[in-house]
C-alpha cells in the first residue's frame, strides 16, 4: 500500500514506522505516577524529592537531549540517532523493571529521558521531511492523536499492571517502557525514505548538487551579517501567503515568527495543562473522577487530531480561532459551574478538542520559520522544548500567582488562566490574516 506526501507516495510500512516514533514520547514519568504513593511506602527511607525526582527527571532531561538531536538532525545520520535514543529508552526500561533500588531508579529515569529526547523531534521531523502541503497537516493531526492514545491506554494499562499486592507487582508499572521495542523492529524500514525527502540534507545534496534550497539558506546564513541584507535575501510573501515583511533572517530562521510560534505555543500548552494538573485538588472530585476527565482530556485530543482535515475544511481561515473558543468555554464551565462532575468532563473535552487542533498547526508551522527545509527538525526541536518548558513551569507561574493575589483558593488556576485565555483569544481573532494564527489554503 502506498501513502500519498504531496511529493508523491511511499511505503506504508515507512509511515508506520515514523508513527511508531510517537507512540512512547508522551509516556516518560507515566509508570511512576499511578504508583508514587505506594513507593514511599515500599522505600521506606525515601525522601519525598526523591519521589518526586522520577517524575520530574526525564521531563528535564528530555530539554537538552531535544536540543542535541535537533542538532543532529542536520547530519546525515538521522536513522542513527533514532536508533540510539529507542536502544537508550528500552535500556532504561528493562532495567527499571528489574531494579530494586531507588537511586538506581532515579538515574534510569535520566538514561529514560536522554533516549526520548533524542527520539522526540523525529516524531514530527520525518513528518516534514517526507510529506508537504496538506498531507503534512494531516499527518501532524494522525501523530498528534497517536501519542495521545498511547497515553490514555498506557495509563490504564499501568493501573492494570500492578493491580494487586503492589509489594510484588509496582515492578510492572514500567512495561509500559516497552513500547518503543515496536520502533526498534520498524526502525529499518526509515531507510527506505528516499533521500531527496531529507531536503537539504548532506545526504541529499550530494544526490542532487542542483538544489537551489541549500544555496538559498546559506546565502541567509552570510546575509544575517546585517538586518538589512536579511531583509533583503527574504520574499515578500511566503509560499502560504503570509508576508514576510521585515522579518529578520540569523542561522535559517525567521526570528519573529520563530519567537511568537514558540510563546504562542508555550502559553497553549501552559494552559491545556491546567485542568490535568489542578482537577485532583478539589474536594468533592475522587480520584477516580479526576482520572477521567484527564482520559477524555486526551482522547478528545486524538479523536479530533484524526479528524483534522474535515475539521479544517469546516471553520477554514477561522480554525485557530474556533480552537481558541473552544478552550476558553472549557476555563468557562470550570469557573462558573461548581460540584459538577459531568460538566466538568465536558470542559476537559472541550479543552482537548481545542488543544488537539491547535497542536498539529503549531507542529506544521514550525516547518515554516525556516528559510531552508534541512532545519524544520530542529525548528521542531525548540517547539518540544517550549512545550517541556511550560509543563515544567506550570506550578511555578501559578505559585507565583498565588502569592501575588494572596489567594489558595483551587478555583485561582482556572480563574487567572481563563482570564489570559480571553485576552489570547481576543488575540487569535486580531491576528488571524498573520502568520502564528492565520491559516492557509494550502493546510486544507
């Protein structure tokens, strides 16, 4: 079977394989959560930082392992570092299983987030390396809702696992670990990508000296000497229709573009995360209930990134926007509707509908604040790291919140986000002709 890319077709076992990517991204820390109570009782000596520190760990070191691969995705060795960062994930997870320490756990936790680091900007780089246009789009929605689904699953799957005695079964929690063994078996097929797909690349500028891509993006390398050379080596327009008017061009990317995707991003995320984060801190919501609304959070995420394109097609230039509605009626019902397990289910729905369509755009847009393809990996790459970034401080702004307003009420999160999700919104409807929040035919 073959699968068009806009450029022509490929294998499907070849996009199998760079959908097997996305599988266990999302999963770093997972195993560890439903269990964390439990292992301060098994390891009685434990501090609670030290609990704390098998979940925070891998997100941490996922940054600077992002950054790395980002990297090295410019070097024709892209199927190398897959390979390595799927050998150093499943080391890190076989070994957890069999541990019997906490330490030795702790620092398989980093091992865990060096191998996902390295893993992570692949699983939308060869997404926008291989397809282009609207095919791309579609394919950032399908990724989107995979590494979704893996989530929603692999978190019951845990609960499953160590259902039981947990001084005999916590083990178990990290087979969800596992998954990426699936990877390692497709990884050969991503050689059979063809090597013009890796746009100026190494590899494909020696296949093919003519491109004009590679010369025009070192021609913005020299040209970012001065503002106004830069200015000048740029279209006017993109090929989206987006101008590119007085856009500052250093080391291949667009700066402007490059810097509000990235806080636009950042504030999606940072926003989205509220719900997961600040659900279980009420009263009157179980646990049980807080762990289904964080599932259909989720699954809404994936049920709308397989749906993306009809979606697109739906509300067109307005899509952003619609996204944007959609969150801001979620923060909507969690602010003004109290005690309400169902409408509160409804809110992290619409929170995950909204956030399952904006996160596929962002992706695909970070392909385009380069003025060479050889660097949308690593474009790719710092979005990750915004994302990372604003989970990692989530309780840190809201901390920090809290003491400004001298407030510990549970609603405050919900209330001082809903508040700057209406001005974002207000925003996405004041900039939707321009490049973060605009949207182009092409898309569609």
């Amino acid at each position: 079977m073959q699968v068009k890319t806009g450029k022509g077709t490929i294998s499907m076992m070849v996009v199998l394989a760079i959908w097997s990517l996305s599988l266990a991204v999302d999963l770093p820390g997972l195993a560890v959560t439903p269990i964390e109570g439990s292992l301060r009782k098994i390891f009685t000596d434990a501090t609670d930082i030290k609990i704390q520190l098998l979940t925070m760990l891998p997100n941490l070191v996922i940054i600077p392992f992002v950054l790395l691969s980002g990297k090295l995705s410019e070097t024709r060795h892209k199927v190398s570092v897959i390979a390595l960062g799927t050998i150093l994930y499943l080391v890190a997870g076989v070994w957890s299983i069999f541990s019997n320490t906490l330490t030795e756990l702790i620092w398989l936790s980093c091992l865990l987030g060096a191998g996902c680091g390295l893993i992570l900007p692949f699983s939308t780089g060869l997404i926008a390396d291989v397809f282009t246009g609207k095919y791309r789009v579609k394919q950032m929605g399908i990724i989107s809702a995979i590494g979704n689904i893996a989530l929603v699953i692999a978190t019951f799957a845990v609960g499953y696992l160590v259902a039981g005695n947990l001084d005999h079964t916590w083990h178990r929690a990290f087979f969800v670990y596992l998954i990426p063994l699936l990877s390692l078996v497709l990884i050969p097929f991503l050689n059979k990508i063809p090597k013009s797909d890796y746009t100026d690349s190494p590899a494909a500028a020696s296949d093919s000296p003519s491109k004009t891509s590679e010369s025009a993006s070192k021609a913005d390398d020299k040209a970012s000497a001065t503002n106004h050379a830069a200015v000048q080596a740029i279209p006017a327009v993109d090929a989206d229709g987006f101008s590119t008017k007085g856009q500052k061009v250093s080391g291949g990317f667009y700066i402007g573009r490059t810097v509000w995707l990235l806080l636009a991003y950042f504030f999606f995320v940072f926003a989205t995360c509220i719900p997961c984060y600040y659900l279980p801190n009420f009263d009157w919501v179980s646990s049980e209930q807080a762990s289904t609304m964080t599932s259909v959070f989720y699954f809404a995420m994936f049920v709308v990134g397989l749906a993306l394109t009809p979606v697109m097609k739906l509300f067109r230039k307005t899509t952003f926007v619609a996204a944007s509605a959609m969150i801001l009626a979620g923060f909507a019902l969690f602010v003004f509707v109290h005690h309400s397990a169902a409408v509160y289910i409804i809110a992290c729905a619409l929170c995950g509908l909204g956030n399952g369509i904006a996160q596929p755009i962002f992706y695909t847009k970070a392909t385009e604040v380069v003025t060479s393809e050889s660097k949308s990996t690593l474009s790719l790459a710092y979005l990750q790291v915004a994302n990372y970034v604003a989970i990692s401080l989530v309780p840190v702004i809201i901390g920090a919140g809290e003491k400004i307003f001298n407030t510990t009420s549970t609603m405050f999160p919900f209330i001082f986000v809903g508040i700057a999700f209406a001005v974002v919104f207000v925003f996405t409807i004041l900039r939707m002709r321009h490049f973060v929040f605009g949207m182009s035919k092409n898309y569609y």
